[in-house]
C-alpha cells in the first residue's frame, strides 16, 4: 500500500497521478487522525511540504517498520532558536489571517509568497473551510516538528527526497543537509509538475 499525504491547503487528488505505482490510499488531511493511522512493513508513504512532514512523523512513530517514505518539498529538519522564534511569529500573524481575511484576500497573500513564485496559484476555498485549515495549520507547526534529518542519515535505504530545483529555499536545506536527494524542474509545488516526479521515481527505482 502507497499512502498519500498531500500538503497545506491541499486536496488528496493532489497526489492520485501516483496511483500508477500500486493501489494507494489518499488521506484528507483535514480530518486526518494520526493516532487511527496504521501501516505494514511493506507500505510507501508519501507526502508533499506539510504531508512529507506529518508522513515522517508517522514513520518514527511506527519505528521505520516500513518500506520507504518519500517526501517531496518537505523540511525534515528541526529549527534553531531564532528560527524558530521568527517562525512562530510568521505561523501566529499566517494563522490570524486565516481566521480574519476573507478567502480572495488571503489566497491572494498566500500565492504571492516568494516560496511560491516558480508555481501556479492555487484555487481559493471557502472562508469556513479556510477556518478549518487554520486548525491543521496549528496542528502541524513547523516550529514544533522534531529533527528528522537523523533519521534520515540512518535509515538512508528507506528514505527518498525530492525538492524543485527552482525552489531555492528548500534546495538550500537539502544541499546542507548532507542527505542524499534528488531534484526534478520545478518549484516548491511539486504536485504541479506529475510527470517529472514519475520520471524520478521510475530512474531511480524509488518505489
């Protein structure tokens, strides 16, 4: 079994090109409930940005008893004290907007951040369900995620990594990251790039 997170304001048919892989299992991850979550020792997970994240949670809780987790834009690392002080600053004004703009006002902000400048623009959702994501967004902080980059030094045959190579930011964390990774052209939305995220995996027998 493949099983798919997709990402921050995301939808599960972000990831369904990968269904040509095996059958799969797409979780929305605004009613996703980790603790439910269970997984064979063969099984693939696979999550883009934030579903890459919540998918190495899930691997060091289940103790790496998988087969592979592939995370395509994610962070793997921990941050550092003023990384992470700025972060929560960033993550409590990006959360007071989702509770206060309307949906246009703040898919606008949201799009024309500069990590997302190599990408299309995502389609706005309703203001209610924009509530709900800002309950996910709290939920999945970047500022509270432990370090997974160690994990990934020891268990280098269960892990693959996946980044844009337009996407500067999360390019710069990979290359100094001393962790093996592969690049596809592309930006921080990797989704929107399908069939060069097949050709990787196909060339490097990923899956």
């Amino acid at each position: 079994m493949i099983h798919l997170f997709h990402g921050f304001l995301g939808h599960p048919d972000d990831l369904k090109f990968l269904e040509q892989f095996g059958q799969t299992k797409s979780y929305d991850m605004k009613s996703f409930d980790e603790n439910e979550f269970k997984a064979e020792p063969n099984d693939i997970l696979i999550g883009y940005s934030m579903g890459g994240r919540v998918a190495l949670k899930l691997a060091s809780k289940l103790g790496y008893k998988i087969k592979k987790v592939i995370i395509l834009s994610s962070n793997p690392n921990s941050l550092t004290p003023s990384e992470r002080q700025s972060r929560l600053v960033w993550e409590e004004k990006t959360k007071n907007e989702m509770l206060t703009l309307n949906s246009s006002e703040f898919f606008r902000s949201w799009n024309a951040l500069g990590i997302f400048k190599n990408d299309r623009p995502i389609a706005e959702i309703s203001s209610d369900e924009l509530k709900i994501w800002a309950e996910v967004f709290e939920k999945y902080r970047l500022s509270d995620q432990a370090d997974y980059l160690q994990d990934l030094k020891n268990h280098p045959d269960q892990f693959a990594w996946i980044v844009g190579d337009l996407d500067e930011k999360y390019l710069n964390i990979a290359k100094t990251s001393g962790v093996k990774y592969y690049t596809i052209n592309a930006g921080h939305r990797l989704f929107q790039r399908p069939q060069e995220i097949i050709n990787v995996i196909n060339e490097h027998n990923l899956i």
